[in-house]
C-alpha cells in the first residue's frame, strides 16, 4: 500500500533524511539511484517522493494529499508519473516478440528521453522511475545522459536498482545515490502477519527473504517457501547420508512450477529464462543452506559430504550463468549429486 508520510517508509533512516534534507533546501538533484536489496522500499520511497515532487500545494516537505495532481497520483493516472520496466518493448517492437529480458534504447528512447522533452500536462513537472535500472544495456544508460545532465523544465528522474555496480560510471556520476539496507526479520514478520500471514509461516519466509519485505509476500504467493521447506527436508537427509537421486528431479519441478507462476503473471514473457530463474534461485537457497550446516558441523564425513553438496550446487550455478542448455544443466547436476550422495 502506498506511504502517507516519511514516518510510513520502514526502517530507511539515512535514506530519508537524505531526500527529505534535499527537498527541504531545494537541493533535490534531477537524477537519483535508489541502490539496494530487492523488495526493501526503495520503489515506495520513490513513489512518495514522486507524489510529493508533483503536488501543488505541500505541506513542508509532505505531500498535501488534496490537490488536483496528489488525486490524479492516488487515482493512478498523473499524467507527468511514469514507471518504466523492461516489459514496455512489447509496445515498441513491432513483431510483437520481444520477450523483455533487458532495458533496450527502444524502450528507454521513447518513454524517458522523448518524454522529458515535452512540456508537463498539469504543470508541476514530471517523474520518470527506472525499476531495475541496471538491466539497461549500454546504449540506453548512453542515451539518458543528456537527459539526466540537462533535464527541460523541472524533472525527476530515479533510477531504482539493487546492482549499482552495473550502472555506467557516466551515469552513476551524473546521479545521487541514495542507500537502502535490509530490513529487521522481526520487521518484516511483523509487516507480513499485518497483512495476514500465518506467523509459522511468516517467521520462515522472514528468514529465507533476508530482510526483504518484497520477496517474502512474492515468494509466499507463489508458493516458494514451501518449496523451500521440501529443498530443505531433502538437503537434511543428504546430509544424514541417505542418497541425493531425487535432488536433481526435485529442483527441476521446482523450477518448472516457478517458471508456470511468472508465465501466468505476464503470458509474453519467456518460459526459459523464467524457469533459469526459478532454478537459480532453488540453487542459490540450497547453496546458503548447506554452507549453515558446514559452519556447524564437526563430523568427518558429514563435512565431506557437505563439501561435495557445495561443488555440485556451485558447478551448476557457473554453467547456469553461461547460458548452457538447462536440461544438460540437470544431467550434470544428477550426476554430482549421485556423487556427493555416495560420499
């Protein structure tokens, strides 16, 4: 639910003094990254920063909530607010085949820099938000700089990322960033039974979220935390030196079923990187659970087998990362499993 007021946004103290700071002197710059953790506020912030930027009449340095422009904002149809994500090059590539891995220039060209060229529709300037800044190619993070450099008429432009190490030094140079930190566990179990979680539930993905609002209430939709809670049973029983063959079968349907959940969510969007997604993050989770049982074991084999978990988890993810054909991807991992089982 969107923020009323700077006291609403959770636990991101630096960060909001920072902007309520800027705003209040008149020294909010035209280019702002938002760099953090996914799913920890950083798109409600720019939002209520945005509502604040664009409203007529505020209250010092809040949003008065009444105006012509703060309604249209509510409402969700401020002419001068734009969001930008990856998905919008289905409305500029004519075949109609874009699958929207990347922020490409078609997107970026037309919807920021074309854009804040243009006079405002209600006069109190215009606000671009980049969601996953970093997935801008190079010629798209190119064509923004002048923008950024030179914005016409009052302009905000933020740049939301949870790799900002991935921005252009040109465009990192031309922006101020703004920090975002992991939330408390207790804060976000807190948030999530207010929204009507079951605390058994919302105690576990707290824990598996890593102090991320966002990706505990998108993994409890889509069923990623039980999943979770099988990945685990199963790694127990590894570890307890019962066989992995069924390991590789598991994470393949796991992948498969969080691939099925993204396609409903947007039916354009591709079902291979979806289900590399899915994959990637399975292992990724497994990965963090076996390097915990590794900083508390003391067995011999135990170690050894744990160790073997880690090679085959971690082979994977490398030929993940290389673009390899996920289902030799499987057929390496079973065969390293089977291995790690017989340790």
């Amino acid at each position: 639910m969107p923020v009323k007021t700077w006291t609403d946004i959770l636990e991101q103290p630096t960060a909001v003094d920072q902007l309520r700071s800027a705003y209040r002197t008149d020294r909010l710059p035209h280019g702002l990254i938002f760099a953090g953790p996914v799913g920890v506020g950083k798109a409600t912030t720019a939002a209520f920063l945005s509502q604040l930027f664009l409203c007529e009449k505020p209250n010092a340095d809040e949003p008065c909530g009444k105006c012509e422009s703060c309604r249209s904002f509510i409402a969700g149809g401020h002419p001068d607010y734009h969001v930008i994500t990856k998905e919008l090059i289905r409305y500029h590539d004519k075949t109609g085949k874009s699958k929207g891995i990347d922020l490409s220039i078609h997107v970026i060209r037309p919807e920021v820099v074309e854009r804040a060229a243009k006079k405002s529709s209600m006069g109190r300037g215009k606000v671009f938000i980049i969601e996953q800044a970093d997935l801008m190619n190079a010629a798209a993070q190119n064509s923004l700089l002048k923008t950024l450099e030179e914005p016409a008429g009052r302009t905000l432009i933020i740049l939301l990322t949870d790799q900002i190490g991935q921005m252009l030094p040109t465009i990192r140079r031309r922006c101020q960033a703004i920090r975002f930190g992991q939330l408390a566990e207790s804060t976000v179990v807190r948030e999530l039974k207010s929204h009507g979680i079951a605390p058994v539930l919302a105690q576990r993905a707290a824990h598996i979220s890593s102090g991320s609002l966002g990706i505990a209430l998108r993994w409890i939709e889509d069923g990623v935390i039980e999943s979770v809670g099988q990945l685990l049973e199963q790694l127990d029983q590894v570890f307890a030196g019962r066989p992995a063959e069924a390991l590789p079968d598991w994470f393949k349907s796991a992948a498969e079923a969080y691939a099925e959940k993204q396609l409903k969510r947007d039916e354009l969007s591709s079902k291979d990187q979806a289900n590399r997604e899915g994959l990637s993050l399975f292992l990724r989770l497994a990965a963090d659970h076996v390097r915990a049982k590794l900083r508390a074991e003391t067995d011999p084999d135990r170690l050894d087998r744990s160790c073997q978990l880690i090679d085959a988890i971690a082979r994977a993810e490398e030929y993940l990362d290389a673009n390899v054909n996920v289902a030799l991807i499987f057929q390496q991992l079973a065969v390293a499993l089977e291995h790690a089982g017989s340790v």
